[in-house]
C-alpha cells in the first residue's frame, strides 16, 4: 500500500531494527520505542485494522508475538513481563493504520505508564452487566 510506512518497512523501501521475519509478518523495534525492547509485530499483507484480519492472518500475527515475547521474557533485564496491545483505529490511539501488535516490556525498573486502575472501575447494576454481554454475544459471527 502506497505510503504505508510499514509496507516500505515489509518492502525494504525502509530501514528498520528487524528481529524476526518470516513469509508472513515481521517484527521490529519500535522507533519511539516507550521502554527498551518495545517491538511491533505486523503482518506482511496490508490490512488497517486487527478486526480486518482472516483468522489465518490472526494466527500468525498472535504466534509470532508468543515467539518475540519469550524470547524478550529470556532477558531478564530486558523483560520480567509485558503488555500486548493493539490500537484498533484512531480512537484508540492507532496511527499507523496497517495493524500491528506492540509488545511492551515491563521490568521493575521501566516505568512505563500503561495501567489498569481498578480504583477507576465503572459500577455497572446486575441489569447493565446482563445487557451489555447480551448485546456483544448476539453480534458474534
Ligand atoms: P500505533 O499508535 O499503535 O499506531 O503505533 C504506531 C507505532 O509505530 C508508534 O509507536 C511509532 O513509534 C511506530 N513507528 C512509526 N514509524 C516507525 C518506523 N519507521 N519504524 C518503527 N516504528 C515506527
Ligand atoms: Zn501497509
């Protein structure tokens, strides 16, 4: 896809720090990386979004990030843990818009701020919990 920084990057149109390809995805070093060892997990065919993606193309993309994360995880100074996230679209935060998995390293001395407050729950009644796993349950295909 033209202007695609990724498929530059998939092209070799563009340079990137590479830890692992195959004849589906690759995964990188992100440039502006939030802590050291954040890396992207991208598969190679151009789709936008994770919700785009075929199961065969999901597949790939989950198993390589297992595979960069244990070996990140073999470094204990690199990785004791990690988050796994994926921005599906602007609204979440994405702006590459050609799907991608970070793999985000946490250790105790990297203080990188993605955190679940649990303090900051919502508290939903018996009857919003019920109506909104009903709605998301009859959507499933
Ligand atoms: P997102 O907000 O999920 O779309 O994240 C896009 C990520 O891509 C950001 O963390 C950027 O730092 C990263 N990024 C953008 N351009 C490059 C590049 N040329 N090489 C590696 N990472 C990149
Ligand atoms: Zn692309």
């Amino acid at each position: 896809m033209e202007n695609c920084v990724f498929c530059k990057i998939i092209n070799k149109e563009l340079p990137s720090y590479t830890v692992y390809e195959d004849e589906n995805v690759i995964a990188l070093l992100d440039i502006n990386p939030k802590v050291k060892g954040h890396t992207l997990v991208i598969p190679k065919g151009h789709e936008a979004n994770f919700s785009h993606l075929t199961a065969d193309q999901a597949r790939h993309l989950f198993l390589t990030t297992q595979k960069v994360l244990k070996a990140l995880l073999s470094t204990e100074s690199l990785a004791q843990g990690a988050n796994i996230l994926i921005n599906q679209d602007q609204i979440a935060g994405q702006t590459e818009m050609h799907v991608h998995a970070h793999i985000i390293p946490r250790t105790h001395k990297n203080n990188f701020g993605l955190n679940f407050n649990h303090s900051s729950s919502l508290s939903l009644s018996h009857e919003q919990f019920q109506n909104i796993a009903k709605e998301i349950s009859e959507n499933l295909k």
